[in-house]
C-alpha cells in the first residue's frame, strides 16, 4: 500500500514538472518570438511607433486563427496620426479616439501569405488605438502581463467569452475595473470585459 501511495506521489510529481515545463516552453517560444520581432518592427515603422521593450509588454500566438504565430505589443505611438500610406492599419476597438503624442498602444502583427516565418516586418500591422482602460498601457515602465488564452482556458469561461466569435487565441489582460481578454472576431480587435462587473 505504501509501494503505491509513493507511485502515486511520483506520478503527480511528474505531471507537474511537465506541466511547468511546457507552461515555460510557451513562455520561451513567445519570448524569443517577441526578441526577433523588436527590430524588425522598430525599423519598419521608425518615426511612428516605437516598441516597448519589456517582456511583459509583448506577446505571441495565433491570434487571427491561421495557423501561423502572431504578435501583439505594446508601442509607443509618436505621432498624433499614423498616416495611411505607413502601412498600419488602424482601428478603433476602444471607442473613444486619443491623439495624443506618446500614447501606448496594442500593436498586432498577423502572418501574411507573401510573409515567411520569422518575418515580422513583411506581417500585417493592426494599431489598436483609442483611449483605453488597459493597464499595461497605463505606463511604459510598469508591471503588466499580456497573456495568451485558448477557448479552453478557465479564464475565458469564467469572463463568458463569446468562444464561437474568436477565431484565434485571446490575450487576458486587466484593466482599470476588471480583468478582460482581446480578441479578434475575423473583421476586429474586440476587448471582452467581465458582465459581471468590479
């Protein structure tokens, strides 16, 4: 009895570590992803935006469902309009407009077909703008995790994500009241606050 009682033991053990283990591959997979992105990007809109350059602040996955890894980032916007011809599309998912110079944002980076794996300046460039309630854009030297969710994940239930309107991954994020997840629903960014409320 105690032979198996110690089997037992073992067993759980090992789950954990593996658990931990992949828990941290994917931690690692996003970070490397998010290290070989930051130049690339940062050249490719020089003089607009400018990433923030922290580990919490960037995040992979697929995020548009194709399959394919995805970014999304915090940028440092530095001009009170991102003109049309920089190839970032901008969009709107916060309702209220904000152009104020150096204001923080969510960059996506979704794959493209002509893109490669690994070529994150050829990736489409979403800029979610607006005045947000995020509090990783709060301030660019603060605390504040960007973390990638499945429609599996115990969050998105327990905040009554609309699962059937994501088409990738979601990012859980809080904000100024309560914890929420990003999501993009085929056309645009959705910000999906908890009904329940603070």
């Amino acid at each position: 009895m105690r032979d198996l009682y110690h089997r037992g033991c073992a067993a759980i053990a090992a789950c954990g570590v593996a658990l931990a283990a992949q828990a941290a591959n994917v931690d690692t997979a996003s970070r490397d992803a998010c290290k070989q992105a930051l130049p690339q990007v940062a050249q490719g809109v020089a003089g607009l935006l400018e990433p923030v350059r922290r580990d919490s602040h960037c995040v992979a996955g697929d995020f548009n469902g194709d399959g394919k890894p995805d970014l999304l980032m915090v940028v440092k916007v530095l001009v009170a309009k991102v003109p049309a011809a920089a190839g970032v599309k901008v969009t709107y998912p916060f309702h209220d407009r904000d152009g104020e110079k150096g204001r923080l944002q969510l960059l996506a980076l979704h794959s493209t077909a002509g893109a490669g794996a690994g070529e994150w300046s050829r990736y489409e460039k979403l800029l979610l703008d607006g005045s947000s309630p995020i509090l990783v854009l709060r301030h660019a030297d603060g605390a504040g995790d960007l973390r990638r969710v499945t429609r599996q994940s115990k969050e998105v239930k327990a905040l009554q994500v609309p699962v059937r309107r994501l088409r990738g991954e979601g990012v859980l994020l809080g904000t100024e009241a309560v914890d929420a997840v990003l999501y993009w629903d085929g056309k645009t960014y959705v910000l999906h606050e908890d009904p329940a409320g603070p």
